[in-house]
C-alpha cells in the first residue's frame, strides 16, 4: 500500500516535472509566433468560437438557479435588494472562471489530448521531428495561446450572462426591477473582483493547455493509451484548477487585498 | 538449449525447398554476423557500430555492426520485435544510443549539434508504416510541410513542388491537392507520403515497412516505385521490412535482424543460401522454429518503439 502510494507519488511529480518543462519550451516557442499564425487561428477557432454556446447556456443556467435559490432565503430577511451583488460577485470571481475552464477542459482539452495522443501513437509527431518541425513550436504553443486568449474572452462572457440570466428571473420571481438589480451589483463589485477573475481564467488556461498537451505527447499503446490520456487530462487538470484557484484566493485576500488597502 | 530448423515442409519461394534440418546451440543461433566489407567500388555512407539499446532491463540492440554504401538499397528484415524499429529510430537521429555509434557521412548522429541534426534530417526522408501524415492537413499542406516550415519556401514555390513531388510518385496532383489524407486510399496515403518524403530532395530515405497492410497489386506498386525512385534519384534507401517478397525484389543487399543482433548480411544469393534456422524460418514462413518459440515467450519491453 505505501509502495503504491510512493509510485503515485512519483508518477504525478513526473507529470508535474514534464509540464513544467513543456511549458516553458512552449513559452520560449512564442518567439516563432508568426509562423504559427495559421495554426493558431485554428485552434482559437476551436477552442473560442466552438465553446460559447454551452457555455452562455450554463451559464445562464446557473445565474438563474442561484437567483431562485439565494433569492428566496434573502426575500425572507428583506434584503433581495442585495441580490444582483451576490450573483455578480460570485460569477465574477469565481463561476465565470470555473466555469469557463470545465467548459474548456470538457470540450477543448479533452479533446486536444485526444488528437495529440493519436498523432503520437500515428507516428505523426515522429514524422514532424524527422522534418525537424520542432512538435513544442508546431503544436503546443498555438494551442496553449489559444487557450490563453479565448478564456479570458468566455470568462467575461460567462459574467455577463449569469448576471443576466439572474436578473432575468429575479425580475420574473420576485419582481424586482432589471435595474435594482444592476445597480446593486455595481455597487458591490469593483475591478478587482473583475481582473481576479480574468487573471485566474488566464491561469486555468495555461493548466489545461499544458496537461492536455503533455498527457496527449505521452501517449502510449495504441487507442488504449488515448482513451487514458484523455482521461487523465480531464481529472489531473480539474484537480489543478481547483488547486491553483484556492492558492490564488488565498493571495489575493490575505496578500494582495491588505497591500492595496481593501476590505 | 538446442533448436531445430524449419522442420515443416515449407517451401522456400527464394531458394527452392528446405533441404537442412540441423541442430543450433542458442549461443550460435543468436550470435552477431562479423562485419562484411563493403562491395568494391562502393564508397560507405553509414557506418554503424557496436550500437547497443536498452529499455529497462530488456536489451533490444545487442552491439548492431554495418557499412551501408551510398546509392545501394539495403533491406533489413526481422521478425516482430527483433529491434527493426529501434535500429530505424537510431538512424533517424531519435533515439541516442546506449553505447557505440551511427556515423553518416562523417558525422556521429549522438554527438551531433541541434543544427547539425537539422541539416542532416534535410538530406533524409522518411516513410512512415501507416504514411504518418497529418489528418488536420490537406494534401497540399502535408507534401509541402518541410518546405514551408523549414525552409520557408512561398507558397507558389511549395506548390509547384508538390505537384512534381506528386506527379513523381504518380498520383494526380490536381485532383488530391486540396483532399484529406481521411478521403485517401491506402495505397494512395502511402505514396503521397512518400512525396513527402522525397520534396526536399533527399540523399537518404528510410522506409520503415512501407508495403505493411496493403493488397499485393498496390504492395508491387510500392515496390516498383521504391526501385524507381531509387534509379532516378539515385538515392541510399534504407528499407525495414518483413516482406519476403519485397526485400528479394528491392534489394541490393539484406541484412537479417534477430534479437538485437545481425545474424546475415549479405547479396540476395548470399541470404538465400545462409542455413541459419532463423533465417529458414523467414524464408520458409514455417510455423515451426526459432521465431515461434520466441513468439510464445516475448513481452514487448516498457518504453520500446512498437
């Protein structure tokens, strides 16, 4: 048992270690930005354009049940007027990037390990090496870029139809006016709640970027080993994002608020 | 341990039926072929020597010793897990060795600078097993991938030499350019992948079985054109394979891989007449033999090219 808690271990800090390093080859890639204009575009369009419906859904969806539910129990106080701050906050620091990211990592890196894995065990990424198309600069660094500028973009996205989808039925349940609404969210969010959480859906896209990537690199085994990179993508990042998400609270109320002077 | 050649009445398609029925120590069965000079008047392009590999515990190159001259075809045959692949990625400059050396035209694959290797992979060209080419591309993109990300050549450039790359490996270029390798045939991914690896013009290709699940019309087809290819261009082609048929047809010399390890090398003849039990199995396609019994006991090692 403690043997096999050690592997684990290790596996994982492997994993770790590799991503790391891919990431920062990725990064040192960027310098041939120009050339990967073609595939970068590709992969925005994939990992952009093909995400924001479901993701307007959910979100939408989402505005709408903490309306119901988080209205009722505020109705019952009196204060449903502070209900399109609650709504707002919680959205724009925490549901519109969580929620962009598994949106992002159930559609776009599951599926980026998915192709890389089978390009790997096609020999397709062999093929690229012995042209010496480096696979970092080829294939990685237009999809962590991608990812790099899309989430940012569905996050803000994500904000501003769970806003809206709140103050649509906080309207139709409780009849409070679209502009109460409104104005309490602006009253109680600043641009730091808004930046924080475009800076955390930066950093959530560089996590499934990077997993996606290295898990969809190390495949082994023909479609078997697809099938486990993709797996392994979607919970090693999952369990990243929510990891690098608490770290970065953790930050940003106990170091960067007191610095700045906020309460 | 001793081991019997093929003891079944096969019939050998290169050098008539099997005749010798001999018992082989394990030692002499496994032993590495000395090193066979080059033919005369050939001047030697690759030299490889003492290359050894390991994954884990299991040794897949066992001290690996040849000259392969410029402008022969040289074949290496081997059952499944005889280190073919290995050999291959080695002379690819993809995988470094454990011990001894790939030298090709004076320079040491393993030592060699990131430049250095990116200059020689411009003189190679490779034929992947399933074609390797790039799904997401088009035919278009796929020949001309070097041209326009090595060497950034414009687009009307790389265009018309994918056409002649295409027209060289006689696949009508117009009507497949804009095609996915998905809408292709087989046969016909397997020659657009050798346009590929022919459009930087290269001294050396490599075919790592090239002929492996296609129908025997297009196998005689990939056949032929690898002998093409090799007259007009006057190319080195490196060929791994276990078709029987292809390497007899194809080459100027066979080399025959088995655990690691050159058991033969030599001419067709040469092959053809070589008692060794491995060999007359190879030949034979006999269920019986060395090759059977290393089937019934081999575990494909972590890590290991498949």
């Amino acid at each position: 048992m403690l043997a096999e808690v050690g592997r684990s271990i290790l596996h994982n800090a492997e994993i770790a270690g590799r991503c790391l390093s891919l990431l920062g080859r990725a990064l040192l890639a960027l310098r041939h930005i120009g050339r990967g204009r073609s595939q970068i575009v590709r992969q925005l369009d994939m990992a952009g354009f093909g995400s924001i419906l479901v993701l307007c859904l959910i979100a939408g969806l989402t505005g709408m049940i903490m309306a119901v539910q988080t209205g009722s129990e505020l109705e019952k106080f009196g204060v449903l007027k502070n209900l399109g701050a609650i709504i707002g906050a919680t959205f724009c620091c925490e549901m519109g990037p969580i929620w962009a990211a598994v949106i992002v990592l159930a559609r776009v890196g599951a599926s980026m390990a998915a192709e890389l894995g089978t390009m790997t065990v096609n020999e397709e990424v062999d093929a690229l090496k012995v042209m010496s198309i480096d696979p970092v600069r080829y294939l990685v660094m237009p999809r962590i870029l991608a990812l790099m500028i899309s989430m940012p973009l569905l996050t803000t996205m994500a904000d501003f139809v769970g806003l809206l989808g709140g103050a649509l039925v906080t309207k139709a349940q409780f009849g409070q006016p679209l502009r109460t609404f409104m104005e309490s969210a602006q009253g109680l969010l600043d641009g730091m709640d808004f930046y924080s959480g475009l800076f955390k859906s930066l950093v959530f896209a560089v996590i499934i970027g990077t997993i996606s990537c290295d898990q969809g690199l190390a495949t082994k085994n023909g479609a078997e080993g697809v099938g486990r990179a993709t797996t392994a993508t979607v919970v090693l990042s999952i369990v990243f994002v929510l990891l690098s998400d608490h770290i970065m609270n953790y930050i940003l109320l106990k170091v960067i608020t007191p610095l700045m002077g906020l309460t | 341990m001793m081991r019997r050649a093929a003891t079944n009445p096969g019939t050998d398609r290169h050098t008539g039926p099997v005749q010798q029925v001999e018992d082989w120590p394990a030692e002499r069965l496994e032993a590495g072929s000395p090193l066979v000079p080059p033919p005369p008047g050939k001047q030697v392009l690759m030299q490889v020597r003492a290359l050894t590999k390991a994954f884990g515990p299991r040794r897949i190159l066992r001290g690996i010793d040849v000259d392969i001259c410029a402008g022969e075809t040289f074949v290496i045959l081997g059952g499944s897990g005889s280190g073919k692949t290995t050999l291959i990625k080695h002379l690819m400059a993809m995988l470094t060795p454990d011990s001894g050396s790939v030298v090709v035209d004076g320079l040491d694959l393993a030592k060699a600078t990131p430049e250095q290797l990116v200059e020689y992979r411009k003189k190679m060209g490779v034929v992947f097993q399933n074609a390797a080419l790039l799904n997401s591309l088009t035919v278009l993109e796929n020949v001309g991938l070097p041209l326009t990300e090595v060497e950034q050549r414009p687009a009307d450039e790389v265009r018309a030499r994918v056409v002649e790359a295409l027209r060289q490996v006689f696949l009508p270029a117009d009507e497949i350019l804009d095609l996915k390798p998905a809408s292709l045939s087989g046969g016909m991914r397997k020659r657009v992948g050798i346009a590929r690896a022919i459009i930087q013009k290269p001294s050396i290709i490599l075919y790592d079985e090239p002929t492996t699940g296609l129908d025997p019309v297009t196998v005689n087809g990939v056949n032929e054109l690898t002998l093409q290819l090799q007259q007009k261009l006057g190319v080195t082609s490196i060929v791994i394979t276990h078709d029987l048929d292809a390497a007899f047809m194809i080459a100027d010399r066979i080399a025959v891989l088995y655990k690691g390890r050159f058991i033969a090398v030599g001419d067709k003849r040469a092959i053809g007449d070589n008692p060794h039990p491995v060999l007359r199995q190879l030949l034979t396609g006999s269920t019986t033999g060395p090759l059977t019994e290393d089937f019934l006991t081999a575990k494909k090692p972590e890590g290991a090219p498949s």
